[in-house]
C-alpha cells in the first residue's frame, strides 16, 4: 500500500469492469484521485435504457469526479480541465480512447497504461480473446508508458498468468483485472521512487489482437482443426461465439469439445463439416482428420438444445454437411 512517500496525484482513465479494480486498488492505496475520466453513458441491454459505465459508477460510489467526454484529442475544455488538474501520472485501464500527445505529455511520471497482455505478444484492442482463441497456455498483465503508437511503448512490469485448457476468455477477463491492479500499484511506486526503469519493446516480436468482427466467430471446417476451432470457440466467449449453417439458416454452438478428449471413436476420413452421429452425440469432421463434438446448439429461430434433443428434432442428419 502506498504511503505519505509515495501518494501521487492521479487522473485515472477506464470505462468497463476490467478496469475497476485498479481504481479501487489506487483509491485504498490512498492515492489523490483528482479526476475519474470515462466513455459517455450509453444504452445497454435489449431495453436500450441508458446505463453508466462500470467505472463512472464505482467513482460516483466514493465521491470521486468524473468527466465523461465524447472527443478528447481537440476538446480544448477538458484539455484545460486536465491541465488545472496538473496530475503526477495518468493512469489507463480499457478507456477505449486514443491518448492525444498533447495528453501524453502532460503528467510528470507519464501515462500508465495496464495491457493484458504479454507484449510485445497481442497488442490491440483484444489480447485477451486472441490469447485463448490461439490456444497460448499462459497469458499476463504489461504495465508501460503510453506513446503514440499502438501499445509500442516501453514495459515498466510483467506478471504471467496461466491459461485452463478449458478456460474461456470471459472466465480469464476477471482474473486478469484482479491481477492487473496491484501490478499498476506497484508501478506507480517504483515510478515514484525512481527505481523503475521502462524497457523498450522488441518491435520484432510483435503480435496483433485486433478488435473481433462477428465474422471472427464463423467456423472454417475445411481450414481449421477440431482443436483450433475449439480454441477460437473459448476465445470468442462471450462474443461472436461460434457458428456455422445448416440447410441455409444460422446453427450456434454454444458448447463443443474435441472428439478425441470425448470418447469418440470414428476416426475415419470425411469431407470437412460432414456430421455423424453416434449414440445421440453429434460429430463433425473437420480439418487435419479431426472431429468436433457439438454439445449444445441452437438452430436459427429455435430455442438451445442439447445435441441428443437436437438430434431427435431433425433426424437424417448423418452425413449431411455444416457450412
């Protein structure tokens, strides 16, 4: 916890709940947080109502301000208001929001920014979802200093965290908050007492993460073995899944598993998206000889089922192709 030493006066910048925990870690931490900067409130929810976004709420919650604006790169009045503020560093979780240079520039110890990921591996805008999609078995949290380009800037701390073989990205996002906070906090101290020295990025090494298209979620059977699609699967939770078609209408799978982790059998060659079906289990051939099993799925216009009920509704489905 930081001390009388080493408290800082702060602007922190986020707009969902990954980003909470660190606020509250930096307000229990005792650190000036002069101002709480967040994306404008926004409809949510089949009801559009409009909601505040989870870190405006957690500022409101302890008498913080918070600033809420639509543009900020030439927003002289927030520039202003950021100047009077005159912060020792800026921190930034998921604001959503490029930072202008002219904000870069402006706290004495830099802007912080928490990225969860191991850069230079996954830069973007979602490290997380790509991390699993790829099947990496460990993941973790990178503080650095802003610069103009995209998550380029130099590495201040590292913490790994493992990735469950079964784990999906929305059961990894939480732990990665939680980790990321008293990463963030210790950063700010070792910034504070000057014993931190950032390290610049092996551009070499780079990877990408870019923001998901629902096209991401699409299931390439001929192209993708049964473990790749089962890793974009748990990557891409909780959007845009995983789909695919059957008889020209839209067929989500909301669960699947790998045939050979399963007990399936037939290991017999197949054109990729072939289904079989064997002891009310529904199987599909995919690429590199691999098959899928599709646990629970749900027909354009139907409600989720599992595979046996499924099955039951549309029989004659063996042989038939997905896609």
């Amino acid at each position: 916890m930081a001390g009388a030493a080493t408290r800082l006066r702060l602007v922190f910048c986020g707009t969902p709940e990954f980003a909470v925990p660190t606020l509250q870690t930096l307000i229990v931490a005792r650190h000036d947080v002069r101002l709480v900067v967040s994306q404008p409130d926004r409809p949510v929810g089949r009801e559009h109502q409009i909601a505040a976004t989870p870190v405006k709420r957690t500022a409101l919650e302890v008498g913080l301000p918070v600033a809420q604006p639509d543009k900020i790169r030439n927003n002289l009045e927030f520039r202003a208001q950021l100047e009077a503020t005159a912060p020792d560093a800026i921190v930034v979780v998921a604001y959503g929001r490029i930072i202008p240079p002219w904000m870069l520039k402006l706290p004495r110890l830099g802007c912080v920014n928490l990225h969860a990921s191991l850069l230079p591996k996954y830069r973007g805008a979602a490290p997380i979802q790509w991390a699993v999609a790829m099947g990496d078995a460990y993941t973790g949290n990178t503080t650095m200093l802003l610069e103009e380009g995209l998550d380029t800037g130099p590495i201040l701390l590292q913490k790994t965290v493992e990735i469950g073989p079964k784990q999906t990205a929305a059961e990894l996002f939480p732990i990665l908050a939680e980790a990321g906070a008293p990463l963030v906090r210790e950063t700010l101290a070792g910034l504070a007492a000057g014993t931190l020295k950032p390290q610049p990025q092996n551009h070499e090494f780079a990877t990408f993460a870019p923001l998901l298209d629902r096209e991401d979620g699409r299931m390439d059977f001929a192209a993708r073995s049964a473990t790749e699609l089962y890793n974009r699967w748990r990557g891409f939770q909780p959007w845009p899944g995983a789909f695919t078609t059957l008889n020209s209408k839209k067929l989500i799978v909301h669960r699947m598993a790998v045939a050979g982790e399963s007990g399936f059998g037939l290991l017999r060659r197949a054109q990729a998206g072939e289904m079989q079906v064997e002891n009310e289990r529904l199987f599909i051939a995919c690429a590199e000889d691999t098959w899928l099993e599709l646990v629970e799925v749900q027909l354009e216009g139907k409600r989720r089922l599992r595979a046996a009920e499924f099955l039951r509704g549309m029989p004659g489905l063996a042989g038939a192709r997905l896609g």
